[in-house]
C-alpha cells in the first residue's frame, strides 16, 4: 500500500446567472489511483464524469445581446490510463490513453438543433532525453473521433450523418545550451489532420533562442 496513492472529487456548480436564460448546472467528478510498480515502473488511471446544462452565457456591452432560445446540454465519460519507465537518470519514457465518450444536445435558436454522439480517442508517447548542455524531447500522438451528428432546421429532421475525425503528429525538439545564459531550440513537427473533406499534413521547423542575461530577465524569440 505504501506504493499506492489515491484521490476522489466532486465539484459541483450551479447558478441561475445574472438575466434571462444565463444559468449553468455542471457537475465534474473524478476517481485517480497511481501506483509504483518498480523503483523504475509507475503507472496511473483516472476516471472522470462530466455533465453540464447551460443557457446563453456569454456577456457583451449591450445587456439585451442574448439568446433566449440557446441551450447546451452534454455529457462526457472518459477513462485515462498512463504509464512511465525511467531508463536510467537522464532517460525517460511516458505514455498516457485516453477513452472518451461524448453526448450533446445543443439547440442555438429555435429553428435549430443538432444532437450528437461521439466516441474518441487520444494516445501519445513521449521520449525524455538530459545531460549537462542537450534536452532531447521526442514523441507522438494520435486522435481518432467517431461522432453521429443529427440535426433539425425549421422541424426538418436530416438523417444522422456519420463524421470521422483523425489526427496524428510527430515531433521532435532539441534544446542546446550554448552557455549558461543562452539556450539553442531546434525542432520539426509533423502532422496529419482529417475531418470529412479536409486533409491536411503540414510540416513544420522550428527555431528559437533564449537568453537569461540576469537571474530576473528572460529574453526569448523564435522563427515557426
């Protein structure tokens, strides 16, 4: 038991706001253990609900610039497993996966509505690397969402339609000191982005420098 630890929370928020159709009711609770497995193992899981009902809360100049119509009402379940394994003091490799499953009701006026049902999913794994003068960060991650979206205009109900989200990306930075107060970043990214007809894979360097002249003044810029 020493090995283990653990926590459970609740928070709850609730209000009928300051006019017209401005409340919120959210709930969020959450379930966490982690364990050590070995002086070089660990690894950890959480569970968390969420659920909120809520009417128009954005606040503009005008007072009456509001939707008496609007309303969100959704639900999500998600369960998070992680992971690290520690090589030796200057390596290290973490991992986190996420299952997410979503329901939303969300009607901005009264001539529309759209509920939909998602299911989701996020994985990534990323590899630490230190010594005295270079820290190498380098990983990947991987997003793949199924939603049924279903929508009404005007009392027309369309027939659901299915959308397939996928995103993935790579990346790698490498940090240099080229002396005690100034610090060399290089890096490039990769990624790969699809949501029905949208596809994209841009590439993406990157350059930046740091400079502590002084242990109170950091001067930082970068080149994307």
């Amino acid at each position: 038991l020493d090995r283990l630890s653990y926590s459970a929370g609740t928070i709850r928020e609730e209000t009928d706001g300051i006019r017209d159709n401005n409340d919120l009711d959210r709930s969020i609770h959450n379930v966490f253990f982690q364990a050590d497995l070995s002086h070089a193992d660990s690894a950890q899981v959480e569970l968390r609900w969420t659920d909120r009902n809520q009417g128009d809360r954005a606040l503009f100049f005008n007072p009456e610039s509001f939707s008496r119509e609007y309303r969100s009402d959704s639900q999500t379940r998600s369960v998070r497993l992680g992971g690290r394994h520690v090589f030796s003091p200057r390596s290290m490799l973490i991992g986190s996966y996420v299952h997410r499953r979503l329901n939303d009701d969300f009607t901005p006026d009264a001539t529309f509505r759209m509920l939909t049902e998602e299911t989701a999913d996020f994985a990534e794994i990323r590899y630490l690397w230190n010594s005295r003068v270079v820290h190498l960060t380098a990983g990947s991650g991987l997003y793949r969402g199924q939603a049924i979206k279903t929508t009404t205009r005007d009392g027309t109900t369309d027939p659901p339609r299915a959308v397939d989200v996928r995103h993935t990306n790579g990346y790698v930075y490498l940090d240099s000191a080229v002396r005690n107060t100034f610090t060399v970043t290089t890096g490039l990214s990769i990624e790969s982005f699809r949501d029905g007809d949208l596809n994209r894979k841009p590439l993406n360097p990157k350059f930046g420098v740091t400079w502590t002249p002084t242990p109170g003044t950091t001067v930082r810029g970068a080149v994307l």
